[in-house]
C-alpha cells in the first residue's frame, strides 16, 4: 500500500493524443507536457531512494516545502493555470535537488542494489528482486513493500496473459499499440437487479 500521508505528484496524462482526450484545450496541453520533467525527476529519484521515501530523509522543514510545492502544483493544475504550474515545476525540481542534496548530507541509505521497484497505480507498492537470495535483509529495509523474484513476477504475467484480462489487453494492444493499463478494478455491483417500470 502507499505510505499514509504521501502528498501525490501530478502525473502526465499525455493529453496531445485526440483520440483519448478529444476535447482538450491548449492550458491542459500545456501543462500536461510542463509536468513531464518533474515527472521524469521523481522517477529517477524513486530509483535511487525507494518510491516516495525521499521526504521521509530530509528534515521536517524540506518535507513540509516539498509538500507545500505539491499542493500548489496539483491547485494550479486543478485551475488550468498553465503560467503557476511552470512556476511551480520549477520550484519542485529545485526542490527535489534540494531534498536529494539534503538526504546525502544526512547520510540516507539509498534504496537496496538489484531491486526494482513499481507502484501499481492504486498506491501498491511492489519491489522485484533481481538475486531473491537476498530477500530477508531487502524485506528488512523495505518492511511495507511486497517483494518477489524476477522469475515470480514472470510466471504472474505469463498466468495474466492466459486469462480473460489479459487476453483482452492483448486484443486492446492490437488496435490500439501504445495503450497501457493504468489500473484494474472490480466492481460488484455489475450484477445488480434492473428495474424495467
């Protein structure tokens, strides 16, 4: 699960492409490749620390900046605000440069070798192992992270790929070949009575 607390980052929603967002306008498009760069930043710094640990490494005070840069982001994305959002990627790069100098000052363990870590899109975490020899000193440094092996995670997808989501994602991918799954959901309420009078 995410970590409680976690002031999320905006994500790119590759707005430019007609057929998934016909109607968006220029700000929305603006913003959308603003954001690409902190986007890219904060992954390549999730690489290196653990997804969203970094603010845990810092002091209170570069936390609470990170955090206040967040919400100002996400508010002038949510007021389609295109000239707030550059300043406020700005802010955030010079930011996360601030927080990554910071957490090497302070002597951080950077997150373990030979471990990939993904989140799911719905606030999982999971961390495949590259050596799963290794798993109980990485399942002591990432506590609240779900780890599997590389083989794990192949023989997931590959039983993925035989069922009925994954066959249709297969089906999806052939009209449409840049499309990518953002998140599964269940619903249970597909099965509910109909009131036809």
């Amino acid at each position: 699960m995410a970590r409680a607390g976690k002031v999320k980052a905006p994500v790119r929603q590759k707005k430019s492409d007609r057929l998934t967002h016909p109607k968006v306008s220029e700000a929305e498009q603006i913003i959308d490749y603003t954001i690409a760069p902190l986007q890219r930043a904060i992954q390549q710094a999730d690489e290196r620390w653990g997804i969203d640990m970094l603010p845990e490494l810092v002091s209170h005070e570069s936390a609470a900046k990170w955090g206040l840069c967040m919400a100002r982001l996400n508010e002038a994305i949510d007021k389609h605000d295109a000239e707030a959002v550059t300043q406020w990627v700005g802010a955030s790069l010079r930011g996360l440069g601030h927080m990554e100098a910071e957490a090497v000052k302070l002597g951080a363990s950077r997150a373990p070798e030979g471990v990939f870590e993904v989140e799911d899109g719905s606030g999982n975490i999971f961390a495949i192992m590259e050596d799963g020899r290794s798993w109980q000193s990485i399942q002591k440094s990432m506590p609240e992270i779900k780890l599997l092996t590389r083989r794990e995670a192949a023989v997931a997808i590959a039983f993925y790929q035989k069922h009925a989501l994954g066959i249709m994602v297969d089906e999806i991918k052939q009209h449409f070949p840049k499309a990518e799954v953002l998140g599964v959901t269940k619903d249970d309420d597909l099965n509910d009575e109909i009131n036809f009078l």
